[in-house]
C-alpha cells in the first residue's frame, strides 16, 4: 500500500464534510466522492440513488461522470478516485472501465454495514488480484470521522 499526498487527505477532508452535510438532506445519502488529476480536485459528486431514482448513481459514479465531462473525455488515466465509503463492486469496475489506476477511501468494508456491499465475500484485496494488480488502494485515510455514517441503520 502506498502513501497518501496531502492533496488526496486534504479532497478526502472536505468528501467527509460533503457525506455530512448531505446526510441530513432529504433523499440524499451521506458519501461523497471525488476525482483528482494531478492533485486538483477536477470533480465532485454525491450520492444520487434516491434524488435520481437511479441504483447506479453512487458518489463514485456520479464523480467520474462529472469528470469526463469537465475533461471532454471518457478517459479519466492519470486521476485518482477518493471516497468516504470504500467503493462497492460497480464503482471499482467503473474506475477501472474509466482507467482510473488509484483509489483512496475513508471507511473499509470491514467496519461499515453490511447493506453497502452486494457481494459481501468478495474483499478489496481479491479485486485488486482479478485485475492483476493493475490498481492500487489506499482504505482507512480519516475513517475515524466518518465512521458513525455508516453504521447499521444509517444511510
């Protein structure tokens, strides 16, 4: 595991500031996510499932969507993904389908309710190795501060 730049801790700061404040909204759950290049937070995004009545627009997606388009591209290489939740399975593919080759993230599966996972089993570690390691991830960074989100009951 590698290493977290100031940049990365400083976006994931204000990520946990966005979960917070978006999970006292109606319809709104508390992740965040954002997209770095070069150290430059390019987007941000929110969890959207319930305002879109969408089941795929998770913080993580509707980051990368944001960055495509501010970047007129669907390429996101070079970036590097940040979220307050470690990403669920369809996010981590969707970094990877998007070339994204980082991901830093607060709260690891382990501590968190079981109902953000699909494939409860299925571990970072064992992702990482189906995709022969062509990303690397970074968890726990400030998951202290975000903990209580993601307890049972909590969205």
């Amino acid at each position: 595991m590698s290493t977290v730049t100031e940049a990365e801790r400083s976006a994931l700061a204000e990520c946990i500031h966005r979960a917070r404040e978006a999970s006292d909204v109606d319809g709104k759950a508390g992740i965040s996510a954002a997209v770095l290049k070069e150290g430059v937070v390019i987007a941000w995004g929110d969890n959207q499932v319930h305002l879109d009545n969408d089941i795929t627009r998770h913080a993580e997606v509707v980051a990368m969507a944001r960055a495509t388009a501010a970047l007129d591209t669907p390429d996101l290489s070079g970036c590097t993904l940040l979220s307050t939740l470690q990403p669920c399975e369809m996010c981590l593919s969707a970094m990877r389908f998007a070339g994204i080759r980082r991901v830093v993230f607060a709260a690891t599966k382990p501590r968190v309710a079981a109902k953000y996972f699909v494939f409860p089993e299925l571990t970072i570690e064992q992702f990482e190795g189906a995709d022969k390691g062509a990303f690397e991830w970074v968890g726990g960074v400030l998951e202290a501060e975000v903990l209580d989100l993601y307890a049972e009951g909590d969205e």
